[in-house]
C-alpha cells in the first residue's frame, strides 16, 4: 500500500539501521583484507610484482562482470544477492584460511581468492545500491547514501586497515578468520530488513537480453548517458595522481614515509568529512549548485597541488579534493538512484562501474608517463585541468537537466 510523504516517518527508520549495520559488518571485513591479503602474498614471496598482482586481480572483475553482475542482480531479490555474496566470501576465506594453516597456501591460491572475493563484490555493491531506494524515501537517498559512504571510509581506512595488520601480526590466519565472522554476521543481519526487494519482472528473458536492454536504456537517456562520460572523465583525471602520490610526496615534496602516512590520514579525514557534508552542501545551496561546486573544487584542488607543490598547500589541498570528491560520490549515487527504474538499477550501475574503473587503470598509466617525462608536479597540473574540465562538464548536464531531476525526486514511491 502505498504511503504519502506527508504521513511518512521523518527517521530513516529500522530498515535503514539494519541495512547499515550490515554495510558496517560487511566493510570493516572488506577493511581487514585489504591489509590482510597484501600480507599473506608478502609471507608468502618478496617480489613487488607479483605481490602488487594481489590488488590487480581484485580490481579485474570490475572490468569483466559488473555489467553481468548487474543483470543478476536485477533478476533476484537484492537481499539475498547481497547474502549469498557475503556468504561465498566467507567460504573463500575460510578455504585460504584452512591452507594458511595446514602450510599449503601458495601465491596462487592467493590470487584466486583475491579475484574471486572481486566477483562477490561485484554483485554484493550492485545489490546494496539497488536495495536503498526501496528502504528509504527519495528525498532520505541522500541522507541513507552519506551514511552508508561514511562507516565504508572510517571501516576501511581508519578501523579494518590497522586491525587487519595487527591480528596478522599476532597471526596470519586470524585477521581471515575476523573477516569470515563479520560476513557471515552481515548476511544473517541482511535478511532482517523488511520488505519485498525483487524487482517486478513482466517475462522471463535472457540474460544476455537484460544486458542490452540495460545499455540501450542507458545510451537513450538523455541525462545519464551524458553523466556518465562526465563522470568517467573525472575518475581518470583523479586516477593520474593515485599511482605517483607516494613519489610527488618523498620526491617533490621530500617528505618522509612517515609524513606520507599522516597525509593519507588527513586524506581520509577529508572523505569522511565530505560524505557526512553531503546532505548539508545539497539543501544549502540546491543540489545542481552542490554537484557543480564539489566537482569543479575537486579538480581546482589537485591543480593547486602542482602549480604550487609545497607542503602547506599539499596538507590543505589533498584533503579538500578527498572532501570534494567524496561528497559529489555521494550526490551522484542519490541521483543515479533517483533516476534509474527500480527493475535496470543494477544492469546500469553495472555500466557506470565499468566505465568509472575501466578507466582508472588507463589513468595511472597516463600520469606515470606524464610524471617522467614533465615531473610529478606536473602531472597534478595535468590531473587538476582534466578534473575540472570534468566538473564543469558535470555542471553543465545537471543545469540543462536540473528540473527533471528535481521531477525525480519528487516522484515518490513508498518504500516497499
């Protein structure tokens, strides 16, 4: 039965909190591992290349399944995609754990369970993101969105980061264990949340066909096709500076590791920050203005950064184009959400997914390039120009199209 706004409750209400819950348990374990694994590759061999292989193969399936991973999603209920991917993760682990412990682990079998581990993430994040609109209003996305972007930044890089190290410190297999515990804790919390979260589905198709319908309805609408360039743009240019970072910092600026690792802190600080500012930035200043200005100001940031590399403009400006960054992260979700039928959210995110890290890949190659022959200085310049010319893009789309958002918005479904 469908609900007015007016009667609607003003809190997110309990299905939100034990989604979040779930998210929580579900990132703090994604935060373990990722200090965990580049460990056990490390005791396990000393070669960067193939240790840095670790990472490589988590971030492939990104490229090869989101798109699949998204029609499946769209084809099940959502709650129990997100249940049976934290559930075969905790399998995989508790594999590598039980090999780790017997002294048969090999490199090779930390690979696969990096990879595999990819493709559950694949469909657990397509399937959260297409759960939300149906747990909360649309005019809560934000809000439920800048929550959920929060305890993901302060579980992975201020709580499951350090915790991982410490508990493979004690032992390797214990931080493996922490993570099987938590996504375990996570699906049994998932199927807690009220609610009917399948999409309406008129016929049976194909896979396959749910793929085209879902890049075709992509590529015939008239905001989004235009975003997601605009976007993608901008996590290249944001791409070019992730890779030499740690370079411009020792080199250029000629810091020490350890003043490295207080910047990364201070960076992490600036997302979180941008995340919780979310909500505030959109109803003060109206939310094309919002989404204009964190964009513009994320790539401006990163100019500075190498017009001016210095220490003092490195701590201020880093930070705030973390701040930036994730708070328009945050904007840009609620409107995809807004915007996206309920029945293709996760065939069109899948898209966007491959796009945004397709071309992160290509990205630091780029300012690798740029860094050796121009200087690293220069390959922020690079990255700043291209980040604002990314923003003002943005801008662009959002003011032509700023009514038929807002239209979007104000369609309000109640949430099943």
């Amino acid at each position: 039965m469908s609900t007015s706004r007016a009667a609607a409750p003003r809190g997110l209400g309990a299905s939100f909190w034990r989604l979040f819950a779930s998210s929580s348990g579900s990132n703090l374990g994604d935060g373990i591992l990722q200090a965990a694994l580049p460990l056990v590759a490390a005791s396990l061999t000393r070669d960067p290349l193939l240790v840095s292989l670790v990472a490589s193969l988590a971030m492939l399936p990104w490229l090869l399944f989101a798109i699949p991973a998204g029609a499946i999603v769209d084809r099940m209920d959502r709650r129990r995609a997100m249940q049976a991917a934290n559930a075969f993760r905790a399998l995989v682990l508790l594999v590598l754990a039980l090999l780790l412990a017997t002294g048969l682990a090999s490199i090779w079998a930390v690979y696969v369970v990096a990879f595999l581990l990819g493709m559950a993430e694949t469909i657990y994040d397509n399937a959260a993101r297409a759960m939300l609109p149906n747990v909360v209003r649309r005019d809560q996305l934000e809000r439920g969105n800048s929550l959920l972007s929060t305890v993901e930044s302060v579980t992975n890089l201020f709580l499951g980061a350090p915790l991982g190290a410490l508990l493979f410190a004690a032992w390797a297999v214990l931080p493996l264990g922490a993570s099987i515990v938590l996504f375990v804790a996570a699906a049994l919390l998932i199927v807690t949340v009220r609610g009917r979260f399948a999409p309406e589905r008129a016929t049976r198709t194909t896979l396959s066909a749910d793929i085209r319908e879902g890049l075709v309805w992509l590529i015939h609408h008239p905001v989004l096709r235009q975003l997601v360039w605009a976007t993608g743009l901008g996590a290249f240019a944001f791409s070019i500076v992730n890779g030499i970072g740690v370079l411009f910092v020792l080199d250029a600026l000629g810091l020490t590791e350890a003043a490295f690792g207080v910047l990364l802190s201070v960076v992490g600080v600036g997302a979180v920050l941008g995340a919780l500012a979310s909500p505030l930035l959109t109803a003060a200043l109206g939310r094309t203005a919002a989404m204009g200005v964190t964009s513009v100001t994320a790539g401006l940031a990163l100019a500075a950064m190498g017009l001016w590399p210095t220490v003092v403009v490195t701590f201020v400006s880093w930070p705030l184009a973390s701040l930036a960054v994730s708070a328009f992260n945050v904007q840009v979700m609620s409107v995809r959400q807004a915007l996206i039928p309920d029945a293709l959210f996760g065939r069109v995110q899948g898209v966007y997914r491959t796009v945004l890290w397709g071309s992160m890949p290509l990205g630091a190659v780029f300012g690798g390039a740029v860094g050796s022959t121009l200087g690293l200085p220069a390959a922020f310049l690079v990255a700043g120009g291209i980040g604002t010319v990314s923003g003002i893009a943005t801008w662009t789309v959002l003011a032509v199209f700023r009514r038929r958002i807002a239209a979007a918005f104000a369609d309000e479904p109640a949430p099943r």
